[in-house]
C-alpha cells in the first residue's frame, strides 16, 4: 500500500476541529439499504456507506457509489464507485485497513432478483478496489463480521437455493473460503448481529411463514456462536432468551471488543420490499428501540426505548470509543434519509 498526498486530500480532507457528535453531516444524498462500517486507517477513523437505494425507491434507483466520512472533520468524500452494477442486501466488513463488500442483489423491473457471489475488496489507502475470491454460496440480506483481524464470518442470508443457514468463512490472509458449523436455528435473512471476542451474537431476520401469503415472517430467535479459538470453523451454537423490544428485521448492527458488547438499533417489525412496504401492501415502521448484549454479563441492555428518530433497511453500524453512528436508512412514512445519527453506547 502507498500513503499519498492523495489519500489526504480525499479521505482527510477537511479544515477546522472535530465537530460534535450531533453536527456529524449528513450522506451526499439519501440512501437506504446500504452496506456501513468503520475502519482505522493511520489512526483516523472512517465510516464507509456503499451502494444502496435512492430516495425514490424504485428498482432502477440503485446505487454503486460509495461515501468515507472522516470523524476528525465530520465531512463525507465522495470515492472511487464499486465495481459492477449497484446492488441491495450487501454487507460490508473491515479487516485490518481494508474493507470487504460481500454479496447482495440487483433488482429487476419484472420482479426476479440476481443474487451476487461478488466479494469487492477497497484500500482506502490506495483509494482503489480489487476483486476478491467469490462467496462458494451467493447471499443477499446475510449478517457478515470480522474476527481476529482475519477472518470473516457470513451467517445466513438468501441464496439462489432459498433461505440457507451455513456459516461461511473467509481467511482474509490464504484467502479461501471454508465452511463453519451451520447454526442450528430457523433459517433467516436479513437478520442483524456482530462479533466480539470470541463470539458470534445475531437476532431475527425473517424466515419462512410456511404459507404463501405472507411468504415471511418475523423470527425472534436470538443465538449466540462460541468460536472454537483453535479451529475457527468449529463454532459451538446457543439459542439466548428475547431481546428487548419486538422481532425485528434489517436492524443497524455493530460491535465493540472493549465494550464487549453488541449493539442494535432500528429495524422493522414488518417484512418489507425495498419499497419499504410488504407483501400484502402494509407499509413498514422503524423501531425506536436501540439496545445490546452485553457479552460479559450475559444480558440484554436497553439503551433507548424511544429514540428520536428511529430508521429500518440498514446493513451495519458504526460504533465508535464514544457513540453508534446509524448512517442513511428509511425513516417514519418509508421516507429515504440522508441523516448520520449519533447515538449513545449506554453505561
């Protein structure tokens, strides 16, 4: 990797002190369904937001841009687009100063879906992308995280196949992808969680309703993967107890090590298309819950029962020494935001 005067100019860029938390500004335009997390890079922290749907939310608003918020400045760059057509459902993980952008979809006007094996790999140090081995099993709507500073962990998602609940895993450093044990629970999609530690915690998602109409339903199972330390394909599975507020899907989802803790925040009750309506026409709310789990004291948290300005249809959370940062999503009425929202981490 090289440090430029490039590197400055775009990701740095920026004049005057840190701004506060509340004055972080917002995306350049609104986006929902987009792909967030955050990465250090030469000390400076970076929020990253890729691809996602515009504020018209129609199929042919998808989006390949990608945007680096530097918290030093709180000014977003925009950067190199990814690769290929702009997709929904993705996920995107750090590792070391890298980031990963996993799998996903691309909608179509008549309906059918292509779901993606597409691993797009970005260096925000040399401001470029690069194209990385592709998932064995494409997924859209998977929770994916880091652990260990090299590997990454899929859980879940939708496959070409249908809803799947293999773990698959990718060593950042032979770069081979593997399978882990497969969590034992319902299989689901765009359901929320993280890594911390050694552990693998992720709630809801929707999963199968058995019948036609709804094809979907909320799940409110919550499960939590201990990582064998020694073998990280051998994770030991448990079902943990309900989390505080209603099963909900496409929740904002981040992790700290120091914390020890996993946050959530947002999500809907409904399942919704990217419309942010569901199948029988009903029109999707965000929760105004944020919460965590607490690893070392094995317990849920309540941090807000009643935030502000709640928002649904993320894919990650940025989480910070200081705040969780919640970035774009759809708000009250279906209503696409560019809002960059600073939370608190609780006690």
């Amino acid at each position: 990797m090289r440090t430029t005067g490039i590197l400055l100019a775009v990701i740095w860029a920026g004049v005057g002190t840190a701004l506060a938390q509340e004055e972080l500004q917002p995306l350049p335009v609104p986006l929902t369904n987009n792909a967030v997390t955050a990465v250090k890079v030469q000390g400076q922290t970076l929020v990253y937001s890729f691809m996602g749907l515009g504020a018209s939310k129609s199929w042919d608003a998808v989006r390949n841009s990608a945007y680096a918020l530097n918290l030093r400045y709180g000014k977003w760059s925009t950067i190199r687009p990814i690769q290929g057509s702009g997709r929904l459902g993705a996920a995107a993980v750090s590792v070391e100063e890298e980031v990963f952008v996993i799998g996903g979809y691309v909608p179509d006007k008549s309906g059918p879906q292509t779901i993606v094996s597409d691993v797009s790999v970005y260096e925000p140090i040399g401001l470029r992308w690069y194209r990385g081995p592709d998932l064995p099993t494409p997924v859209r709507d998977a929770m994916a995280a880091e652990y260990h500073d090299r590997y990454i962990y899929v859980v879940g998602g939708f496959s070409p196949k249908g809803l799947t609940n293999q773990v698959q895993l990718y060593d950042t450093v032979t770069k081979e992808w593997s399978q882990a044990t497969p969590y034992p629970g319902a299989a689901v999609f765009g359901h929320a969680g993280a890594v911390v530690g050694d552990t693998i915690i992720f709630v809801d998602g929707a999963k199968a309703s058995g019948t036609r109409n709804p094809p979907w339903v909320p799940s409110d199972e919550c499960w939590m993967g201990k990582i064998d330390r020694k073998d990280p394909k051998k994770i030991e599975w448990s079902k943990l107890p309900a989390h505080p507020g209603a099963a909900r899907y496409r929740i904002a989802a981040g992790s700290s090590d120091k914390d020890g803790k996993v946050y959530f925040a947002g999500g809907s009750a409904e399942i919704f298309d990217y419309n942010g309506v569901d199948t029988e026409g009903k029109p999707a709310e965000p929760s105004a819950v944020v919460f965590d789990y607490n690893v070392r004291r094995g317990a849920w948290e309540t941090i807000l029962e009643n935030a502000p300005n709640p928002s649904m249809d993320h894919h990650g959370l940025a989480v910070t020494s200081d705040e969780l940062i919640v970035v774009g999503g759809m708000g009250k009425d279906q209503k696409v935001e560019a809002t960059v929202q600073s939370l608190p981490k609780g006690k």
